[in-house]
C-alpha cells in the first residue's frame, strides 16, 4: 500500500516536472477529460491455511533448505578432503576452509549492491546465486532473508519476526541432513579406490538444481519490490559529501548542526539522508561482532580435526569425525523454539527487559564457555595420546621374530641400559623407549645375543621419528631390520594396518573394496592401508598356490596395527597382532557440551541478529543492511586463517586466546550496546520530517537574501 500512495503522489501533483506553467493554463476540452476509473483495491496475496503468513513463504523456505543443504553438506566434508585427500596439514586445511567461508560471506556485499541497486532480490536469487556456489552464495545470502520478510504486511510485524525463526530453522533443518547424510556417502561408499568425496559433492549439486526449481515454481506469488537505484553508491557518495562538506565549513560561522550527515542536505533528499543515518547506527554496531563467527565457524575445522582423534563408537551407532557437526543445527531445531516459548517467556514474567542486543551480548558469553570446554577437552586428548619424539630424539622398541629369546645391547652409548633385558619370541611390547641422538641423525650399533651366537647389526635413524627394531631367524643364525613406523597415519578416526610376511612366498590381502595388499616374501613389510573399524574375523588371503583366511580381530578407533603373518603351526598361516599406535580412548560424546554451550549461544546471537538487521533497516537498503551482517562472518573467519598460520600456538592455547579475545569484545560490544536506542522503521520517515526541513528552509532562506528580485 505505501508502494500504490507513492506512485499516485505524481498523478495528484498540477506541477509535474519537466512541464511548463502555460501547459497547465491552455483549455480544456470535457471530450478529452474524461473521469478515470476509481482503481480497485489491490489483491492480497494467498495465506498458508487462513493464517497471515504468505504462501510465497513457503517457496523461499524449502529452498533455503535445499541449497543450506547444499551449502552444509560440501562443507562438512571439506576439511578432511583437504587434509587427507589432498595430503594438506591441518593448519593449511583450517586455513584454506576459513578463507573460502570468508569468501562467501564477503562476496554478500556485491550481491546487496546488485539486488537493491538493478535486479532487485528476486532475480538475484534466481538468476546468479543459484548458478554458481562459489560467487552465488553471495548473491543468495543477502537477498534471501530481506526477500522473505519482503513478503508480509506492515501490519503483520509479529508474523514476520517469528517468519526469521523459521527461516532459521530451515537453514539448520538443511544443514541437519546434510551434516549427517555426505559424511556417509564419503566413508561409507567406495570409488575411485578410496573415499567418494565425488558422490559427496555431487548430491549437494543435485540439490542446488531443485533448489532452482522450487524457487521458480512461486515466481507468480512473490512480491518483488523493485530495485531503487545503485544504493551502495549513493550511500558511499552521501556520506564522503557530508564528511568533505562537514570538512570545508568547519569554520564557526556556520550554523551547527545536529548530525554530521545533515551536511549532505544540499546535494541529497532528506529520505536518503536519514536512512544513511540508520545505517550507519547499526554498522557502528557491527564492529565487534566478527569474533563471534570466528568460534563458530571452527565447527567445521578445528573442532572436526579433535574429532579424528577421539572414539566415535557410541555403541548404538558409530559417528565419522565430520558427523559430529550434525549436533550444532539438531541442537538449533531444539533450541529455538525452547528459548521462543519457554526461556524468553519466562524471562519476559520475570520483568527482564530482554533485549535483542542484551540476547547478542549472552551468545557471546555462551561461546566464551564452550571454547573454554573446548580447550580442557583438548588438554584430556594430549594427556592420552602417545608422546612425540622431539628434537635429536627417537622412539624406539624391539620386536622379536625368532622362535627364541634374544639379548639385544646397543654398543657404545648411554642409551644401552634401555634394552637389558632379553626379550621373549613374539613378546608383545607395551610402549616404545625413547633415545637420545645429540644429532639430527645417527648410527646404532647392536649386539644381539641368541642361544650361543653374537650378532652385531648397524643402523641408521633420523630425528622425530618412530622405529620398529624387527629381529628375523634365518635359518639357524638371526639377522635384522630397521623398519620406520609412520605416525598420525589414522585418517578420519579409522583404523590402519600392515603387515609383516615371513612366508617364504608373496602374499596378496583383500581389504575392502580397494585392490589388494601385496606384502613380499621372507619379511616384506608394506605400506599402511586405512580401514574402517570394527571386527574383522576373516580376511582372505591368498599365495600363488592356495587361499587361507586370517582373523585381524577388533580394529579401534584411530588404532594403528602390525599384523605378522606366520605359519609356526598346524593350523595354518596366522596374524600375530601388535599395536603400533593405541586407539583413541576419549569418547566423542565429550564434544556435546562444547556443542550444547555453543548452540545456544548462536541460537541467541545469531537468530536475534537477523531479526535486528531487518528491523533496523531502512526499507530503501535492508539487502545491504543483510550483507554487511553476512560480511562480519566473513571477516571471522579471516581472523581464524590468520591465527592458524601465524599464532604458533599448541591447540588448547589456541582455544584459550579465542575464548579471552571474545570476552573482551564481548564487554566492548555490551558498553556500545547500552547507548543504542533502537529505531522503528515508522520512525525514520517522522524523525526525517522533523529534523530536516528546518535545513533546507535555512539554505532556501539563504539563496533568497543573494537573489535579486
């Protein structure tokens, strides 16, 4: 309706511009006058079951979720396909994640200027933001929010807001599916001989297509307002008038004015002037916030690279690593219509002036605890994990193949105390001994003592490194090998093998469906194959002549494992089973508090920011308004790349300084908080009436006194 007033206002104007006074005083035949129609009442649009909602609604929401979906499900898989797909390291992998996150949250700024400026928010949506992710997330994420709150009536101001809970809700409802369903289709199914990352991203594609679809399906329901120009223009060019026109009357012989804006009255409309003032209110505000996305965005980082270290048997269902980032939008579906319903109700009876920003202020105070959480959580992870070899240090244990004790002394070093005692056939060692180098590298020499022969053995090692010292019978001397044992070779929270062949003929293993493992004849040690977890009671196994079966046992969560195969009986080739890394003894359900705090946290920050946006935004840039909202995401996210190249910090410290760093934004943004008064939308056209024309009459009193009549 204030759309239909403003379009009759020229009609009703004698006065048009572009049109001189003797047009309007020339007469006037009653033939050509003839009375127009009285215009019918415009339509209103259809409602969802007789309620106030629009039923274009529901077009916007479902495919927000399809493309959420989208969105969520490439990037819950992201940080593992670039850690172990292509072999980055995990501050390299956090890096590359938070700089494409920033890059979709900053790209907003240009979608915005686009959607208010020319297309407008419907041909955005439709025509850039669902044709490409990378570029067309910024062009979807400003529009879409703003393009449904678009869709009510003035006077359904509460539909409207609970319209941003569900719309909330469809994101989380998206990213729920998604979180949970591609890490599935990347373990759980095979191709390309590994993990299909192809299949994981390929549905999320297929999903932007019906996304497409179901947006075009209520194209005839939309109410599309239309585009007002290129306003990030006119906004950037208003406020460098006012600053440069502030600048050049600084002298005292002007009249004073009550804002620094009202500068630029003598070049830009008084309607534009004081949206620019709202805006520039709210951007004020939005100074801090970028340290709150900074947290929550390492859901999906640095949170899911703990995961691949703890045990995600849960004993009614086995989580992957990237599957424990379900629990943030199931949390968000619990959460927000119990803080709608029962928390805020219950604070509102409590007389608490809950405020939005006062909400924003509390989320702030929930992430803080949950990353504190994070960091104990951390701390628990490093007291059970083996220790790391550091600098001119080795670690190093003795693995007996023969079919009797041995004696093994190193020569000539202090460290020789560490191997005293003999060791038994195929005696299972508990942990690995560490040496002392003095050098990057070094030569060890041993002295072996079996039954009554004294073999002495050289060989070289490396600094930071693990070594299996394997001691083989051959025939009836001993010989042995220096085999270097890999660390953090578990991928994904799994499992990884190899073996040790002492058959005299090669041996092929089938693991899954990848090719199968050869292992050399006569001690052929081969490369680690990860697994999935779980028992393995009968693996086949096959030789150039015959096909045996060998029982791997139970393989654990981020375990590592030597399986020596043997044929000391009359049972046949056997697995001799020993641990080279142990398995993760944390349970992954320890995460559910860090995700609860954290939850919740977004859930009264992030939901009550959106609303704030619109509400505060003047009707002439609320898609810009939206993108500067997106952009702070963005800018987080920048803030965890460059902590995570350039901090040099152990990962529980990490936790800890983002924890502190949002606590004292947290007090600077509740101080700024306290002196904002919220605007009504109602308000701007009133306030404008008031406090501009007294300006303008100033100026046109001016130009009167200097004109000669």
């Amino acid at each position: 309706m204030l759309e239909e007033r403003e379009s009759k206002e020229p009609a009703m104007n004698p006065f048009r511009k572009n049109e001189s006074k003797e047009t309007f005083f020339l007469p006037v035949s009653t033939d050509e006058a003839s009375p127009q129609p009285p215009s019918l009442p415009k339509k209103p649009p259809p409602k969802i079951c007789g309620s106030n909602y629009p039923l274009s609604i529901a077009f916007i929401v479902v495919n927000e979720f399809c493309e959420r979906f989208s969105f969520y499900g490439m990037k819950a898989v992201l940080t593992l396909y670039f850690l172990y797909f292509l072999h980055w390291s995990e501050d390299t992998s956090t890096s590359v994640y938070h700089a494409f996150s920033s890059l979709c949250y900053i790209t907003p700024i240009l979608g915005a200027a686009i959607a208010d400026s020319w297309l407008g928010k419907f041909k955005v949506l439709s025509l850039v933001g669902l044709s490409l992710i990378a570029l067309g997330t910024g062009g979807i994420k400003p529009c879409v929010a703003a393009f449904g709150g678009d869709q009510f009536e003035q006077k359904h101001e509460q539909e409207r807001a609970r319209y941003f809970s569900v719309f909330y809700l469809s994101i989380n409802a998206g990213s729920l599916l998604s979180t949970f369903i591609t890490p599935m289709l990347r373990g759980d199914v095979q191709c390309f001989g590994g993990d299909c990352y192809a299949l994981a991203f390929g549905v999320p594609g297929l999903l932007m297509v019906i996304a497409l679809v179901v947006f075009a399906i209520g194209s005839k329901m939309y109410k599309k307002t239309p585009p007002e120009g290129n306003i990030l223009s006119q906004v950037v060019k208003c406020i460098w008038f006012a600053a440069s026109n502030r600048f050049k009357n600084r002298s005292g012989d002007n009249a004073k004015r009550e804002h620094w804006l009202d500068w630029a009255a003598e070049k830009y409309p008084k309607q534009l002037i004081m949206d620019v003032k709202a805006l520039t209110r709210v951007l004020f505000l939005y100074i801090p916030l970028p340290m709150f996305w900074a947290l929550l965005d390492q859901q999906g980082s640095r949170w899911t690279l703990q995961a691949t270290r703890m045990n995600g048997n849960l004993g009614f269902i086995v989580l992957q690593p990237e599957q424990m980032q379900v629990l943030n939008p199931l949390l968000v579906l619990i959460f927000i219509p119990l803080f709608d319903v029962v928390i805020y109700r219950l604070v509102s009876k409590c007389g608490i002036n809950f405020s939005s920003l006062r909400k924003m202020a509390v989320g702030m105070i929930l992430a803080c605890l949950a990353f504190v959480v994070v960091a104990v959580v951390e701390i628990k992870i490093n007291e059970m994990a083996p220790p790391q070899p550091g600098p001119q240090e080795i670690f190093l244990r003795v693995l007996n193949l023969a079919d009797d004790e041995v004696k093994v002394t190193m020569m000539g070093d202090e460290n020789n105390s560490l191997l005293e005692q003999s060791i038994k056939s195929f005696q299972k060692m508990s942990h690995y001994s560490k040496f002392h180098l003095k050098t990057k590298s070094k030569d060890f020499h041993f002295h072996l003592k079996y039954h009554n022969l004294s073999v002495y053995t050289e060989h070289s090692v490396k600094e930071k490194s693990w070594y299996s010292l394997v001691i083989r019978e051959d025939g009836k001397n001993i010989s042995s090998m220096m085999v270097k044992d890999a660390e953090n070779i578990t991928t994904n929270g799994m499992s990884a093998v190899r073996f040790v062949n002492t058959l005299h003929k090669e041996v092929n293993i089938s693991l899954g469906t990848d090719s199968p493992l050869s292992v050399d004849e006569d001690y052929g040690v081969s490369a680690y194959r990860t697994m999935q977890t779980g028992e393995y009671p009968a693996v086949q196994c096959k030789t150039e002549d015959n096909g045996f079966l060998l029982n791997l046992g139970l393989l654990d969560f981020g375990a590592a494992y030597l399986f020596v195969i043997t044929n000391s009986t009359n049972q046949g080739p056997q697995a001799w089973k020993m641990e080279d890394i142990p398995a993760n003894k944390i349970s992954i359900a320890w995460q559910l508090p860090q995700y609860a705090l954290l939850t919740a946290g977004e859930v009264m920050f992030s939901v009550t920011g959106l609303e704030f946006s619109y509400s505060q935004a003047p009707s002439s840039m609320k898609s810009v308004l939206q993108a500067a909202w997106l952009l702070t995401i963005g800018v987080g996210n920048f803030i965890v790349l460059a902590v995570a190249q350039f901090s040099g910090l152990v990962q529980w410290a990490e936790f800890i300084m983002f924890s502190c760093l949002l606590l004292v934004v947290c007090l600077v943004f509740s101080i700024m908080a306290h002196y904002y008064v919220p605007v009504k939308p109602e308000d701007i056209q009133e306030l404008a009436e008031k406090q501009i024309p007294h300006i303008q009459r100033n100026m046109i009193n001016q130009k009167t006194k200097s004109t000669k009549l």
